[in-house]
C-alpha cells in the first residue's frame, strides 16, 4: 500500500482545505510530521485511517459524524476526506464525507445531510477515473479485502502508536493475549475449543441416548418374557451394560424355546382327543338321521291316506275338463265375435259423440259426404299458412335481433370490465418484467463476482505455496542479515584500532628534511611508535572487502525474498489472508446465488409474452367493444322494418282465421272435423258388420256342445280349465303319485329300517364331547402360538439390542476421541503439560515470531546489547506462553521488559512494533505496506541511540518503503529535511510541506 495524496476539508483542527503530496515526501524516504502540540500531528493520521475504513483509531474512534467536523469550519463548508493510494496494484481514490447538520436552504434552522462516501479507480491504459461504489458497506468490505487487514491491525501495523506497545511490554500475559488475539484473529481457534466441547457434548449424548435406547429394549424384553428375565442394575452411560444385557436377552430367548416345545407337545395330545371325539359325533348323528328318516316316512304314508278321497275327486274333474276342450274352438270363436261387436258398438257410439247434433243420426254414406265437405274448405287455407309461416319467420328474426343486442350488451359490459383491470394487470406485467430485468442484470454481476472468487480460490492456492517459499528465504535473508551485522561490527572494531594508531603508521613513512603530512614540519624528534596489536590499513580493507560480500550476500537475499514476497503479495492481492478452503465455500456459495439469480432471469421470457398477449387481448377488446357499437346501430332501421312488415301480415291473417286464434288452429279445426266424420262413417259399417258374425257364432257354439255330451253351451264353458287350474290340478295329481312312491322306497331301505329298531342315539352328549375336546384343541394352540409370539418377539429384540450395540461401539470410540481432542485443546488432559488452551498456544506461536522479528532491530538500536524472547511459563493462575523477557548481552542475564529504562522501552517497543507489523503484514497476506508512520517518544534517545533508531528507520527504504515519523523533537528537524509541518492559529490548523 503506498499512499499518494490527501485532500482535508473541514477536519478536526483544519478549517479549510488542506493537502499532503505523499509522493513528494515519499522520494526522501524517511519524512518528518512535526508542529507544536495540539497543532493537528495525529488528526493528519485520523484521517487517513478515517478514509480507509470510515472511522479514526484509538480511543478517538467514538468520534462520528459532526464530531469530526472542525470547529473553525465555515457553515456552508462541509467535512471531506479525500485518499489516493495504490493498492494491490489498483489506483484508488476514496472520498467520505461523515453527516452534516447544514443551514436550511430555504428559511431558518438547520437540517442533516446523511454521510455520503465514493470510491473511484483509474485506468492504468487511458488514466481516467471510473466509479465503482457508493455504498458504506461495499467500499468497507473492498478496502478490508485489498488491504487485508482490519482496522485495529491497520492502526498497530501502519500508524504504530508507540505508547501501546510499551505498555504492550509492560503488560501481563491476559493483557498481551488481548491485544495479540484482535490483531491476529485468532477467535477461530476458540471457536475451535468450542466446536470440540460441543462435539463432545453431543457425541456423550448419542452415547447416553443409545444406552437409554438398550435398556428400553431390555425392558420390553423383560415383559415380553413374562417377568422371567432379571435385568442388571446399571444406567446409560455405565460399562458393562451391553454385555449384561446381551447376556440376559440369551437367557431369556432359551427359557422361552423351552416353553414352545412343551406348548408343542400338549397340542398334540389335545388334537388326538379331538379326532376320536369328532368320529364318534358323526356316528352318533348318522344314527339319528336314520331314525328320524323312517318316522317321517310313516307320518307321510299316514297323510296319503286321509287325501285319497280329494284325490279320487281330482281324477273325476281331469276327465271333464278333457271332454270340455272339444267345445273350446265354438266356445273361443263366439266370445271372439261377440268381444268385436261390443268393441264396434262403442267405437261407433263414441265417434257419433264427437259430431255436431245435426249429424247424429245420420248414416255411414251421409257421414261421408259431410267429410269431403270439410276436405274441399281445408285446402282454401294454403295462402293463409305461407303468410303465417312469414309472420313466424318475422318473429324469430325480431327475436335473433333481441339475442344479437344482449350479446352486444354482454360484449361491452365484459370488455368494459376486462378493460378497468388493464392499467393495473399492464403495471403488474412491467414489474414482473423489471425484477426479471434486474435479476438478470444481478446475475451478470454474480458472474463477475463469481469470476472473481475463483481467480481468488487460485490465488490463495498459490500464495500458500509461496508462504513456505518466503518463510525459507526469510530464513536465509535472515542468516545473511547476521553474517552482514557481523562483518560490520568486525570492520567498525577494526577501523576504530587503526584509528587509535593512525599516528604510528603516519610515522612509518616519515624521513628527516621531508616535511610531514600532518603538521609540515620537517624535523621528526619524536615520531610515535606502533603497539602491539595495531591494524594497518590492508587488514582494515579486507575486512571492509569482507563486510562488502556479506552486505551482498544479504542483499541478493534479500532481493530473492522480496521477490517472493512480491510474488505472494501479487497471489495475496487477490485472495487476502483468508483460507482456500473459506474461499472454496465462498466460490460454492456465489454459484449458488448466481443459479438463483439465473433462474429469477429466466422468468423474463414468459413474462415479456405474457405483457405481449395482454396487449394483443386489449386491442381485441377494445375492437370487440368498437364492434358491437356499430352493429348496434346497424340494428335499428332493420327493426322498423321488420315491424312495418308485421302489421301487414297480422292483418291478414286476422280475415283468414275466423274466430280462430291462427290460421293453424282454423285448419287443425277442419282436419279434425273432416277426420271425425271420416271415422264416424268406418264405425258405423265396422259395428253393422260384427253384429252379422255375431249371430253366425251363436248357432255353431249349440250344435258343438251337444255333440260333446253337454246339455248346454253354458255347461261345457264352465267344464274347461283355463292353462294355470289345468296345470295345478295335473301337479296335485302327479305329487300325490310321487310321493306315493317316495314313502315305499324309505321304508324299504334295510339301513333305515335296521336303524328304527336300534335305541334312540344321544346327540346331546356326543355334541358336548366334542366341543369339550375342540375347546381344549384351542387352549392348547393358544399357548403354544403365545409361546412362539413370546420367542419371535425375544428375538427380534436380541436382535435389535445386538445392532444398537454393534452401533454404539463407533459412537463410543468417537466419544472418547472427541473428548481426549476437546480436553487437549481446553488445557485439561493430562497430555498438556503446560495446561495451554488452543488459543493461547497459536498466540504463544505468533508472539514468538513477534519476538524474533524484534530482535533483528532491537539488536541494532541497542549495538546488539537487547534480544527479545518469549517464555512458556505461567505466572500464577494466568495465561501460559504469552511471557515477554529482554536478555542483556552484557550481564547474560534474561530480565524483564519492566526493567528497561525510559529510551530503552521506546526503542525496544519501537523494534517491537516493528516485528509486529512485519509478522502481521506477512499474516495479511503479504501485502506491500509502503508508507509507515511513528507516531511520538523520539524524544527519550540520546543521540547515539536516535541515530541507531534512525539508521534502523532508514534501512526501511531499502524496500521502497517510506517511513513518517511523528514527533516534535527540535532534533529530528535537523536531522531529517523532508518535513510535513502543521501550523496553528486561531483560525485552524494548516500544513506546509518543506525539503520535497
């Protein structure tokens, strides 16, 4: 990250605009940020940090909103913070702009202008600005991804605040686990140590669950056994309980296969007895079979007996009957005749009925010709039907206009009404086709975003490869680093010994009359001796030569670590500090949004059809409606003319109906008429005819039945039978013969009689055999059906207790491993010596790398006096591995960073800082942090030891990195030339940049 320049307006102390060029200040490398206190020093830092993440570090992140505004700001001037940087190879330019209480435009008192913030990047290719977001939330969520950090870790990691880290050093080990834990994000490691205890819990629970769920099988198996199974006395979660009762549920199933052979056997016993009796009932009723046969076969031929005479009287009768049936054909022939001419007679009777009294008496012929009177008047009205049919075809054709008009009717109210609802169903369709519209529009952007979390899933990928590469070249370069701090502690210790006898070389080359280099004397008195131990220049030099090739080594390592530093950053850019496995999930849930996203799309198509066939059915309502206007009014001289046309025919029909109601009617009267007359005249001959045959049947019906025998026709008619007495006195007289019959078979057959002679048979006792042995059939079937219910449910339950406890044995095993896993990382088990949480172990690990990042600075601020390093040990009852200890190289003892003195703590909290930034931009990602600030307590060096501090600050640009140092240390002015002053006066603060 390297920041470019910063726009303030309205900020903190600045009450107009006020701009920083941190390219300028940057060329120098080291630059200084000075002015007299409360001047605006820190607000400078405040609003960068306020720029990048909306909100100011520290304690003054509690100021929002109009907190920030400055006090000296004019009313119509509103606060703005404008940052331009370059990040992850992006050019950037932020702008926020916190609420505003404004005056009123228009009259008096103020209103709130909401907090407004734009983010905007510049094409490398044409260098103009692009937007990109105006949304709080998605510039906060960018910037934290490219920067990787948030903004507790950007505060300690860029700003370095001073004062926090002494008192970091100072600090017990919760206070330090405190800061350590929000800087490196550690919680998921606790939520690690609370993923594993509610495993555990869970996983006891299945255990426990399971064991209820055995002992519940028990105890059904206990019932089913009838209380023969004893159960042991345990409870879930107890060893032993499966054996137990595995081992009872065996006992158990054998007791009961026991009990079904015995159930078996008395079965047997009872169907033996069941079977004798079962013969012996069938005996017994075959017996009593017979004997009732025979007695009914005698009560029968008693009965015969008392009907003979009955019988001899039916015979007689059957004998008539067969004589009377030679008169049948006179007798049927006369009842024919005489049927036909009552039937004539009244036929006749009832026509004349129906004439005109005029006509009553008259004769078949006059009849006749009264009927071709009424034919001849009935053919006159053949004019008078068309001009009635005509009048039907008016009517109905006035009736058609009736149903066209209420169709019309229908056809307006229904487009009128469909019409009403059209604005609304047209608005429904445009939002259908608007969200359709944006879903697909928010699907294009899903795509992007799903392209974008794949290129970063392959980023981190890489960037995990490159971490173990730049961890083995930050090994190297760090070696190197020690040979080169050595070489030069070397060459230094031997120029300061050439120095100390600088003078006896100088004498070395001294000849009398030769003036000195020195002085220009040519006299030599005195001329200084060398000592023992003395450095001349060629050992001098290669030393130097020595110190030079291990400063190379050191470079070319470190060239070849920022190289893969570069590498990682490029990989870190655009995958962060966050997992391949989080961003896998992230990739699997854009695809996911981007499928739903998709598929709301999808709905377009139809939607934009069915807007198009609304449209097609409004135009067709509304010509519909147009339409059956005009047929409307079309209808109305078609009307008129149909009832001018009306009154004509209605009168003439009216002259040819008579006192008729229509034509029809007059013409269905002369129909009727005529037909009357033509069937009184058939009837009148028909009645004339049968009278004649009548007579004719009357003489042969007396001739037939004296030739028969009878002494009238009367006689022979009541002599027949008709078909039904026919056949029931033949059935009398054929049943009379049967069962004659049947009753001298019986009581000839031997069994029956042989049957009659032997006592009566007992059916009540052998009935009640019976029952008693099939009753005891079905007792012992029942028990020995409960004894085979009783073993199959023993099984089934043995069974089901044996898969519960084939199941519980990997629930348990994964018990016991969850809970050793979860006691380990509690720093409960036995197995961690040191009772260190998961937590506090990874914060241990990062704190040693703190320390040993520290060190390679410390050492060079103190002349390689201080090294840091961390202790495991606890303190008391608190948090174990977060201890902080300095060594003194000159005692060789290791003491505690409480002891150091004012200037020591700064600087040694100051390379502190510095190991912190180095290992938390590393934990970021690798992100290139180019612009570092120091903020304040320069003023507690010496001047050997700020130029060590200084020295160590400048050995930063080596990266390209600038280093602004905070401070109002009148000695820094002198010392560094690239400066960024804040001026104060009663009308805010201002800057001047001086030395770019």
């Amino acid at each position: 990250m390297r920041l470019h320049r910063l726009d303030i307006t309205a900020f903190g102390p600045f009450g107009t605009t006020q701009s920083v060029d941190f390219d300028a200040l940057s060329a120098a490398g080291l630059f200084l940020l000075h002015g007299p206190t409360g001047a605006g020093k820190t607000s400078v830092l405040d609003a960068v940090c306020y720029a990048l993440y909306g909100s100011v570090p520290g304690a003054r992140q509690g100021g929002q909103g109009t907190t920030l505004r400055s006090d000296h700001a004019a009313p119509a001037t509103r606060t703005s913070v404008t940052l331009e940087l370059t990040v992850a190879g992006r050019r950037l330019e932020i702008t926020r702009q916190p609420p505003w209480e404004r005056p009123k435009k228009r009259g008096a008192g103020t209103t709130v202008d909401k907090a407004q913030t734009w983010l905007r990047e510049r094409d490398a290719a044409t260098g103009a600005w692009k937007d990109l977001s105006r949304s709080h939330q998605e510039i906060g969520e960018e910037v934290t991804q490219l920067l990787g950090m948030s903004r507790e870790q950007f505060c300690q990691v860029v700003l370095l605040p001073q004062g926090d880290f002494a008192r970091f050093l100072r600090a017990d080990a919760e206070a330090r686990g405190k800061l350590l834990g929000r800087l490196f994000d550690t919680h998921r490691f606790a939520e690690v140590e609370k993923r594993l205890a509610d495993r555990r819990r869970a996983a006891e629970a299945r255990v426990r669950d399971g064991d209820a769920d055995l002992l519940a099988d028990a105890h059904r198996m206990q019932q089913a056994a009838g209380g023969a199974m004893e159960l042991p006395e345990l409870s879930p979660g107890q060893p032993g309980l499966a054996d137990a009762v595995l081992t009872a549920a065996a006992v158990a199933r054998s007791t009961a296969r026991e009990q079904l052979t015995a159930a078996h056997c008395r079965l047997a016993t009872a169907e033996s007895v069941r079977a004798g009796a079962g013969r012996a009932l069938d005996a017994a009723r075959e017996r009593h079979r017979l004997q009732r046969r025979f007695a009914e076969a005698r009560e029968r031929a008693e009965r015969l007996r008392e009907r003979s005479g009955a019988h001899d009287e039916d015979q007689a009768r059957m004998e008539r009957a067969r004589k009377a049936e030679t008169v049948a054909p006179a007798l049927e022939l006369r009842d024919s005749a005489d049927a036909e001419h009552r039937r004539a007679a009244a036929a006749e009777e009832r026509a004349r009925a129906l004439l005109p009294a005029s006509l009553a008496d008259a004769g078949p012929d006059g009849l006749a010709a009264a009927a071709r009177r009424a034919a001849e008047e009935l053919g006159g009205l053949e004019s008078a039907r068309r001009a009635e049919r005509r009048l039907a075809e008016l009517l109905d054709e006035r009736a058609g206009l009736e149903r066209q008009e209420r169709a019309d009717e229908e056809v307006r109210e229904d487009a009128e009404a469909w019409l009403a609802d059209w604005e609304a169903t047209r608005t429904a369709l445009q939002d259908r086709i608007a969200t359709a519209q944006q879903a697909a529009t928010r699907a294009g952007e899903l795509a992007a975003r799903r392209d974008t979390a794949r290129h970063r899933l392959e980023a981190a990928r890489t960037r995990d490869r490159l971490i173990r590469d730049a961890e083995t070249a930050a090994e190297q370069a760090g070696a190197a680093r020690e040979q080169a701090l050595a070489a030069r502690q070397h060459w230094l210790d031997l120029k300061e010994q050439r120095l100390g006898g600088i003078a006896a070389e100088l004498a070395a080359g001294l000849t009398d009359g030769t003036p000195c280099a020195v002085c220009g004397a040519t006299e030599h008195p005195a001329p200084a001796r060398r000592v023992a131990g003395h450095v001349d220049r060629e050992t001098e030099e290669r030393a130097l030569a020595g110190y030079q090739d291990a400063e190379d080594r050191r470079a070319e390592a470190d060239r070849r670590l920022a190289a893969v530093r570069e590498e990682l950053a490029a990989a870190g850019a655009g995958a962060g500090d966050t997992p391949a496995e989080q961003l896998a999930r992230e990739l699997d849930e854009a695809e996911r949004e981007y499928a739903r996203a998709r598929e709301a799309a999808s709905t377009l198509h139809a939607a934009q059809e069915e807007l198009r066939a609304a449209e097609r059915e409004h135009e067709l309502r509304t010509a519909a409606q147009r339409d059956a206007a005009v047929r409307a009014a079309a209808r109305v001289g078609h009307r008129e003319r149909l009832d001018l046309e009306r009154a004509a025919l209605e009168e003439e029909l009216a002259q040819a109906r008579g006192n008729a109601p229509s034509v029809a009617a007059r013409a269905g009267q002369l129909e009727r008429q005529a037909a009357l007359l033509t069937d009184a005249a058939g009837a009148a001959r028909t009645a004339e005819e049968a009278a004649r045959r009548l007579k004719d049947a009357d003489a042969r019906l007396a001739d037939a039945a004296f030739r028969a025998g009878f002494d009238t026709p009367r006689a022979a008619a009541d002599a027949l039978l008709d078909d039904d007495a026919h056949r029931q006195l033949q059935r009398r007289l054929d049943a009379w013969h049967d069962e004659e019959a049947a009753v001298r078979a019986v009581l000839a057959e031997p069994e029956t009689a042989a049957a009659a002679r032997e006592p009566a048979a007992d059916l009540a006792a052998a009935q009640r055999a019976a029952e008693d042995a099939d009753r005891a059939v079905r007792e012992a079937a029942s028990a020995r059906d409960a004894a085979a219910r009783r073993c199959a449910e023993l099984d089934r339950l043995s069974a089901r207790a044996a898969a519960s406890v084939r199941r519980l044995g990997p629930l348990r095993e994964e018990y016991d491993r969850v809970a050793r896993m979860a006691a380990l990382t509690a720093g409960t088990s036995a197995e961690n010596e040191r009772r260190m949480r998961l937590e506090s172990y990874v914060l241990a690990a990062r704190l040693e790398q703190v320390a040993a990042a520290a060190t390679v600075r410390l050492r060079r601020m103190s002349s390689g006096r201080y090294t840091l390093v961390h202790s495991d040990d606890r303190t008391g009852r608190g948090r174990s591995g977060l201890g902080l200890h300095v060594v003194d190289a000159w005692t060789g003892r290791e003491r505690d960073t409480a002891t150091l003195s004012g200037g020591e703590t700064f600087f040694a909290s100051l390379a502190l800082a510095l190991g912190l930034a180095d290992v938390v931009t590393d934990e970021a990602g690798g992100v290139r942090l180019d612009t570092l600030f120091i903020d304040e307590g320069f003023g507690s060096l010496d001047d050997q030891t700020l130029d060590e501090v200084l020295d160590v600050l400048d050995s930063l640009r080596e990266r390209d990195r600038s280093v602004g140092i905070v401070s109002h240390v009148p000695d820094l002015r002198r010392r560094i030339h690239a400066q960024l002053e804040v001026e104060k006066d009663r009308s805010g603060s201002r800057l001047r940049q001086r030395g770019t």
